[in-house]
C-alpha cells in the first residue's frame, strides 16, 4: 500500500518543532493568530507517534489469515534499529563532544542515552540531546509492535479496538489530573513522567495501530476524492491547536495537549489523506516532497547539534538579524538532513539490515 502523500506531513511536523525550538520570535511564528500552530512542535511529537503505529501496521499486519506465519521479531527490531540508531548516535555523539568538559561524572545520563532509556528516569530526558527522548519513547514501541501485532492476530481487531479507547481515556484523565495537581511543578520529576515517559505516550500509538489495521482490512474502499473532509480534518487540527490556551481557560485546567489529546483529529486527517487520490494527494506524492518526508528523521535528530554549531560558527562572524539567521539556519539544515538521508542514514541502515540479518 502506497501512502507517499503521507509521507510529505513528516516534514511539516519536524518543521513546528525546529521552529518551537529556535524560531518563535521569528516570521511566521512573531504573528499571534499563527504562533500556537507554527509552535506547535511537542505536539507534533504526539502526531509522530500515532503516524508510527499507523504505518508499522500498514507494514506488518497480515488481513489473510495464512500469511499470518509467526511474527520475526528479530528481523523487525533489527530493521528498526538500522532505520533509527545510526544518524540518532551521531546526534548524541556530537553532542557529547561538545559537553565533553562539562560531562563531569555524569556518565550515567550519557548510558541512558545510549540504550534509549533516558525517557523512563525522570531528570534525564531532555539532559543532552533533547530531541532524542522521543526516539526512547519509540523504542519502546518497537520493542512491543511484535507482541501487540500477535496479539491482535490471536484476540482481534474488537479487542486492541476496546483496550486502546480505554488506554486513552485513562491516560488522559490522569495526565489532566496531574497537570492539575499541586504535585505538579515545571521541570520536576513529575513534569518528566507527564510529558516524556512512554507509558503515557502509549495509547497514540495504539490507536495509529487501530486504525492501520483497520484501513487494511477496509482497502477496497480506501480510495477517496473527497478534498472536503480532508480540509476539514486539517481545519479542525489547526483551529484546536490555536485555541489550546483559549480552552484551557475556559476550563481553568491544563490540558495534555502534548499526550495525545488530538490523537483522534490526527487519526481522522491521516486516514482521510491515506485514502485520498485527489489533486492534494497527487501534489503531496511529488518526489521532491517525499523526499523531504524522509529526510525528515534527520532533520529533527540533528536538529540541536547544527543549530550548536551554527550558533558557534557562523552567528559571531555574521552580523545579521534573528530572522535570517534563522532562515539560513534552517535551509543549512534541510540540506544536511537531505544529505544526511541520502548518503549516511540510507546505507548505514542497508548495511547493518544485511549484517544482522
């Protein structure tokens, strides 16, 4: 199943989260009516995880039952480690070297990092490169993608259907109460199980997985021209990111916006544009743009070592404005991650794919 238009909403995504990160006093983030959505990058993040569980479904799940051999789970975790340790260490190590001095005693944090755990220690997630948590987050959903796909095979689509909602509502209700709590401080141990543990990401990828299968065993009737509902979906997106502070006002609450909140309205735009063989469709499978989809990985992982060393290097000896320091920042990274994609990241996963297996 073919789902390049897909594939391009990766580097739009990865792009609120660089631009959350480094440019929100700049264009188009500096204009009030856009900041929430152009910022928008941790929840991006949650956006990621239900694209994940959608697509690994969309890849593994077997509708005919006598294909459905006994899952290879090494040959899984070995493709998933190829597709995103290599270009993640590299990330990590470049960050290292420039902390080197710093690093102190603190080789434990660095461990962590190493083996993809730091998301489950509190104080230890975002400690070097900060992007890299989510990928700790993904891991673990790697780890469990066989055991759920074999599940479902055993118990059915009704069951993972029921378990998921229910996993949603729960966890929704407890990050809700937490952030609420008088517990709850900005950057405590608290913050960090609330935001970066993958228990409470969970329940995204679950529901990505839901409806991938369910796409699979509905693709006779995936094909769709309906631009509507999928301008819709994408509206109703944009208009509750940019009312996020305006609801959370209303209700005197904070919301887990960042937790999956929106992991129904992603799942209603992704599988709308999964089906959609329009004009949308057609531009978005533009080699140019898929492209920058797959890029997108090293885009978001190298993220915080460029923007180090642009910091470093070029802003001292360049006298220009934030906005275009930014702007040339960015275009240097969309070009390194291209690179990055094409020429390290794709033969290193290549090679180690025929290595391990």
């Amino acid at each position: 199943m073919q789902l390049d238009q897909i594939t391009f909403t990766r580097f739009v995504a990865a792009l609120t989260v660089v631009f959350f990160h480094y440019g929100q006093t700049v264009f188009p983030a500096n204009v009030p009516f856009l900041f929430e959505n152009v910022t928008a990058g941790p929840i991006a993040v949650g956006y990621f995880y239900v694209l994940s569980g959608f697509i690994m479904s969309i890849a593994y799940y077997q509708v005919d039952v006598s294909n459905r051999a006994e899952f290879k789970k090494l040959k899984y975790w070995v493709a998933r480690f190829a597709r995103i340790y290599p270009v993640y260490l590299i990330a990590l190590l470049i960050i290292v070297a420039a902390k080197y001095k710093t690093l102190g005693e603190d080789w434990d944090v660095f461990l962590a990092h190493i083996f993809l755990v730091q998301s489950w220690i509190p104080g230890y997630p975002i400690t070097l490169n900060t992007p890299g948590w989510s990928l700790s987050v993904e891991a673990f959903f790697y780890l469990c993608f066989p055991f759920l796909i074999l599940w479902v095979y055993k118990k059915g689509i009704k069951q993972l259907a029921v378990f998921s909602i229910v996993l949603w509502v729960v966890t929704q209700l407890i990050l809700t109460h937490q952030l609420n709590s008088d517990a709850y401080i900005p950057k405590n141990q608290l913050h960090d199980f609330i935001y970066y543990n993958p228990a409470m990401h969970l329940s995204s990828f679950l529901l990505g997985m839901l409806c991938g299968i369910y796409l699979k065993h509905t693709k006779d009737k995936q094909t769709s021209n309906n631009g509507f509902l999928l301008f819709a979906s994408f509206m109703l997106i944009f208009i509750l990111i940019w009312a996020r502070p305006h609801l959370e006002n209303l209700f005197g609450l904070k919301l887990a916006f960042t937790n999956g909140l929106l992991a129904p309205v992603f799942l209603l735009f992704i599988i709308t544009l999964a089906r959609h063989k329009g004009g949308i469709s057609r531009v978005f499978s533009n080699p140019k743009l898929v492209l920058l989809g797959e890029a997108s990985y090293s885009l978001y992982i190298l993220q915080k070592p460029a923007h180090g060393i642009y910091d470093k290097v070029i802003v001292p000896r360049v006298p220009l404005n934030e906005t275009i320091h930014f702007y040339i920042f960015l275009v240097l990274l969309i070009i390194l991650s291209i690179l990055s994609y094409k020429y390290f990241e794709t033969p290193m996963r290549q090679l180690i794919r025929r290595k391990l297996q």
